[in-house]
C-alpha cells in the first residue's frame, strides 16, 4: 500500500511539475515575440501609387440609367435577341480580358471538334 501511495505521489508530482514547466515555456514565448510594426524600415520616398478617383456624379449622368433599363426590357421581350446580345457581350468581355484558361481553351477545342464554330 505504501509503494502504490508514494509511486502515486511521484506520478501526481512530475505531472504538475510538466504542467508548470511548459507554462513557463508558454508565458517566456509570447514575451520573447515582438510586436511588429506596420511598415517599419520601408523607405517612405517610394510610395505606392494611388488609383485614380472618379466623381461619381460624372459617372452617373454619363450612364443614363433610364435608356439602360429600357434597352434591358426590349431585349428581355423578344428571346432571339437575348442570345444575340448575350454573344455581343461575350465578345466584349473577352476583348477586355484577353487571358485564356484552360477551360476557355477547351471549349474552343470542343467546338472546334464538334463543328459548332
């Protein structure tokens, strides 16, 4: 009985002294990591360069939200005209982003091979 009590105080002993010693090792870690500034040591006579800000009421009279909306519900009514200015829109899309993908890539192939050009 007394080997089991003392082996039991011995396990109960290193256990808290585990506990402490990587308590310890916790608390000296979030000491030892310094706080990071923001910028620190960058040369402030490269700026980064800044984007252009537009007047948002230019922008807005120049949109004509009334004839967009209008051109909107004409080509919602008639559905041949849909697909039609679907394509246009495409089109224009892809002029803007000239980046092909691999998926891009493989629907041309496809069509390509199918005949649907």
């Amino acid at each position: 009985m007394k080997r089991v009590l003392k082996a039991l105080g011995q396990t109960l002993s290193q256990s808290i002294l585990l506990v402490c010693t990587l308590a310890l090792i916790g608390l000296l870690g979030l000491g030892i990591v310094p706080s990071q500034a923001a910028y620190a040591g960058q040369d402030r006579s490269q700026a980064q360069p800044s984007a252009k800000i537009t007047d948002p009421a230019e922008s807005f009279e120049d949109l004509n939200p009334q004839a967009a909306y209008e051109d909107i519900v004409k080509t919602a009514q008639n559905p041949a005209k849909v697909e039609q200015v679907y394509d246009e829109s495409l089109k224009e899309y892809k002029g803007e982003h000239p980046q092909e993908g691999i998926v891009q890539k493989a629907e041309e192939l496809i069509e390509k091979v199918t005949g649907n050009d």
